[in-house]
C-alpha cells in the first residue's frame, strides 16, 4: 500500500504538470496562428485596398459619364432625329455600364443597387422625356432633358454621395 501511495504521489502532480503544459501550449498555439491570420488579413487588405478604391473611382467615373448633362455634351445627334438620339444616349449608358460590370465585385451590394438605380432613373428620365408630344427632333430633346435635370437634381448625384460617403468610411 505505501508502495501505491507513493507511486501516486509522484504520479499526479506529473499528470498535473502534464495538463497544465498541455493547456499553456494549446493557448500558445492558438495565439500564433491568430497572430499568422492577422497579418494575412493585414496582407491581403494592404493589396485589396487599391483595387477597392480603383473600382470606386471607376464607378465615379462612370456615374460623372452618364449624367445627363455630361452625357448630352458628349453624344451629338447624327440626324436631329428625335428617337435615334434617344437610343444612342440609352446605348452609351448601357456600353458604359457594360463595362464597369465587373467592378461590382469590389463594392459593396448597397452601393453597386445605388449605383444600378442611378443608371435606371437615367434611362427613365431620358425615355420619358422623349415620350412628350411637344418634343419633335434631337435638340429639343438634349433641350428637355436638360430642363429636367435642372429642376430637380440629377440620379447620378444621390449615387456620387453614396459613393463618397461609402469611401469616407471605408479608408
């Protein structure tokens, strides 16, 4: 019997200390690659950072494009006829949008609908300018739509600030 007791007595605080290791090394280990992790993150976003703000200053860009008032110093009428020139803006606004598709993937969903509905109400400020009787060719047209910018603020701006704000808080 003193012969178990003994064994036990140096048995358990080896079994102890034993544990008591185990647990330090398992924190130890977690600690490191938490550390690992977070320099990855840092990493990554230290290279995914340029790439955000190159896909917000492309959709600002594209924004600034197809503002109407932008949009109409840019795309003359070829014929002065009043329907032809309604798809050829309609058309830029696609082609441009078209082309800026894949910076969605950078921008946040919030901003990339702001974005979608700005271009949208473009399209529809345009359609339903040109669907007033009154206005018979192209420059009585550019001449409406004008009109209903200026009296009232352009879609394209509402998506600027969302935009700008976005960014504010994202850097």
């Amino acid at each position: 019997m003193d012969q178990i007791l003994q064994l036990l007595s140096f048995t358990i605080p080896a079994i102890i200390t034993g544990a008591v290791a185990y647990y330090f090394f398992l924190n130890h280990t977690k600690n490191e690659e938490n550390k690992i992790k977070l320099s990855m993150v840092k990493a990554n976003r230290k290279q995914v950072l340029p790439i955000k703000l190159q896909a917000y200053e492309r959709m600002t860009l594209f924004l600034e494009r197809i503002n109407p008032s932008n949009l109409l110093i840019r795309i003359n009428s070829v014929n002065n006829d009043k329907n032809a020139y309604m798809h050829s803006l309609i058309n830029t606004i696609e082609q441009e949008f078209e082309h800026n598709l894949a910076q969605q993937i950078y921008i946040s969903e919030q901003c990339w609908s702001v974005i979608v509905a700005s271009k949208n109400a473009t399209v529809q400020l345009i359609k339903k300018t040109a669907e007033d009787t009154a206005i018979t060719n192209a420059q009585q047209l550019r001449e409406g739509i004008l009109k209903s910018v200026l009296s009232s603020s352009s879609p394209s701006t509402a998506a600027l600030s969302f935009i700008k704000e976005e960014v504010r808080d994202f850097i």
